[in-house]
C-alpha cells in the first residue's frame, strides 16, 4: 500500500475512534486535551517512523477516557500537582483500559495491537518507566499539553496557582516528566509562547 493510501486508512480509523471515544472526553477538559495532545503525537512521530503510529494515535486518544467513570468531586485530587488520591488516579486507568477495550473491540481493531494500546493505557500516569518507544510518544503527547497556552491557563485556574507561579514550577519538569529530546524541545518551545501572552 503507498503512503498516501496508508495515511488515509490511518485518518479513517483515528475519526472512528474518536467518534466512539468523544461521549467519554467531556470531562475534565480532556475533549481540549485530547485534540492538543494528538496533534502532539503526531509531530513526534514525524522524528520516529520506527515507531507504531497504529498503536500511538489510538492510544492518545483513548487514554483518558476512564476519566468519565470519575465523579469530578473526585478528580481534582487526583491529578496535578495537589494529586493525593492515588486510588483514584488508578481507577481511571483501569476504567480507561474497559472503555478502550471495548471501543477497539467494536471497531474490529487488529487485537494484538489492542493488546499493545491497552498496556500503555494501563499505566500511562501512574508508571513512571516507559515499556517501550510508543509507550514513551504516548506519554509525552500527553504530557505536552500542559506547557501550551491553553494548558497553563486551564490547569493553574483549576488547581488555584497564580499563573507567574505556576509557569516557574512547571518549567522546572520538563526533564523529569518528557522522555525524548524532540518533546523536550517542544515543551520548551510551548512554554515560551505560554510566557509571552499577557492573560
């Protein structure tokens, strides 16, 4: 198959997926998260053609979708700087990995590479190694979001940081929480364009 018909199959599933995955995503902001995140995603591919952008783009669109099984009394302690409630930040992995399983499944996804969406599903917040080169995409897709614009304002409004205060703080994890060169570059990138808008 040529690329360009391989590209188009590839946008194909990615719409489908997305469709079945969007009635989860209104939580949380992550309808916004998802879509920044993916275009992430695959700018970081660009830099790894060895890399599976059949297991890579499903897996960030999917993986927050347990999110939706989180009563959202409940989530602000769960994620972000704050985080204390670790069991809860579990469950939305596991949540996540069902509701996954399931829209892959009734899409007829090849199931190997269900399999391989699944374990980085299963882990994406709470394991700090990656389990593979993929794995390692999907996390700094995701975590890339929150060095753009809309992710400092969203994030330092909801977790009651000034927004000068929380700008430092998170451009001291870029080592610490991005595992390639290129996101590293990117969040560096974001963050600087963050800093120069006057709220």
């Amino acid at each position: 198959m040529e690329r360009g018909a391989e590209e188009s199959m590839m946008n194909s599933i990615c719409d489908r997926i997305y469709e079945k995955a969007q009635p989860y995503l209104d939580t949380r902001k992550n309808d916004i998260h998802t879509k920044i995140s993916y275009n992430f995603a695959r700018r970081l591919l660009v830099h790894y053609p060895e890399a599976d952008e059949t297991i890579v783009l499903p897996a960030i669109m999917l993986h927050d979708v347990g999110w939706k099984m989180v009563p959202e009394k409940k989530q602000l302690n769960a994620f972000g700087p704050k985080a204390k409630d670790k069991k809860t930040q579990r469950l939305h992995e596991v949540e996540g990995v069902r509701i996954a399983r399931e829209i892959l499944v009734s899409l007829d996804y090849d199931a190997e590479k269900t399999e391989e969406i699944l374990r980085i599903i299963n882990g994406h917040d709470t394991r700090s190694k990656a389990l593979s080169l993929n794995d390692k995409l999907v996390k700094d897709a995701d975590k890339l979001w929150r060095f753009t614009p809309t992710g400092v304002n969203i994030d330092h409004t909801r977790f009651d940081i000034p927004r000068d205060a929380y700008l430092d703080w998170i451009g001291t994890m870029i080592d610490g929480w991005l595992f390639t060169p290129e996101a590293k570059d990117m969040a560096r990138k974001a963050l600087r364009e963050a800093k120069s808008i006057t709220p």
